[in-house]
C-alpha cells in the first residue's frame, strides 16, 4: 500500500481517498485527543488549500465550466432564433442590427462551442494521467519484495584494474 500511494505525485492528496481511489479495504477508528496546539491560518491559505484539493480530488469544477459553456451555446442559438423572429415580424428595425446581432450571436456560440470541447479535452487528459500509478490495486496480502529498498542511492564504483590489486569500492556509509 505504501508503494503505491508514494507513486503518486502527491501522496498526501492520495492518502486522503485512498479507499475510495485504489480499492484497498476501508476501516473506520473513532479517536479523540485534545490537540497539542490550535494552529490558526490565514483564510487566503485555508481558500488555496481548499481549491486545491477541490480541482485535485474532483471533477466538479471542470463540470461546471462545461456545463457553463453549453448554457452559453444554447443561449446563443436562442438569441439568433429571437434576431430573426424581431427582423420577421417588427417593421421599424434600426439598420444593421439584425445582421450585427446575428454575426455576434454566432461568434459567441462557436467559442461557447470551443471552450466546451477544451473542457472535455482537459477532463479526459486528467483522468487518462491523474498523477498516480497506471494500475489498481484490488487486494494486497504480503510483499516478498521491498522495493523501496531497490531505490537506495548506492552505488559501486570500479578503478582501473591494475594486476594483483584489489578493486576498490566506495562505502557510502563510511
């Protein structure tokens, strides 16, 4: 388990949801301590925090924009149906309105358009690569495998061999 949630880009945010993100089991512990000392922060930091974690662990905010965008489409398209119903049927319309109404109602519905395709775009890149490990874990039992052990910095450094002398290695411990 900890192999898994150190792949990550950040572990602390996957910790966090581990449950729920990587299918490992789930046990709830009621605890209470007093804290050792109540640590105010500012509320520009306590927002920044809560942001982060919102757009890390969520597909809400990205939901909204798309969902924004296409209001904004079909508001367009609405408005271009109302432009040409008020040129059909109003007799005194100022010259030029209809067509400049209707040239920015259409400007507007296609970078509505746009935008609604970015958001999909950034949503399907972010969950093809949300920053942790390419697989799941289902179910871990034990490990024979250490492989943080596998990622000591130790390394064998080999001199030129001369004849009848020893070769000779770098301790990093000593």
């Amino acid at each position: 388990m900890i192999n898994f949630v150190l792949q990550h880009a950040e572990p602390a945010l996957a910790y966090r949801h581990l449950p729920a993100t990587a299918g490992f089991a789930r046990a709830s512990l009621t605890y209470s301590a007093p804290p050792a000392s109540v640590k105010t922060s500012p509320l520009g930091e306590s927002i920044d925090k809560g942001i982060r974690l919102l757009t890390s662990t969520s597909r809400a905010p990205m939901r909204l924009v798309t969902a924004l965008s296409l209001f904004g489409a079909a508001a367009n398209l609405l408005y271009s149906v109302y432009v040409v119903l008020i040129a059909l049927f109003k007799p005194d319309v100022a010259p030029g309105w209809v067509s400049l109404s209707l040239q920015q109602s259409g400007m507007f519905f296609l970078i509505s358009l746009v935008l609604l395709v970015l958001g999909e775009y950034v949503l399907q890149m972010a969950s093809l690569s949300n920053g942790g490990p390419t697989y799941h874990v289902a179910q871990e039992f034990t490990s024979a495998r250490i492989t943080r052990r596998e990622k000591l910095n130790v390394e064998e450094l080999r001199a030129m061999h001369v004849p009848g002398a020893p070769l000779a290695t770098r301790d990093p411990t000593t």
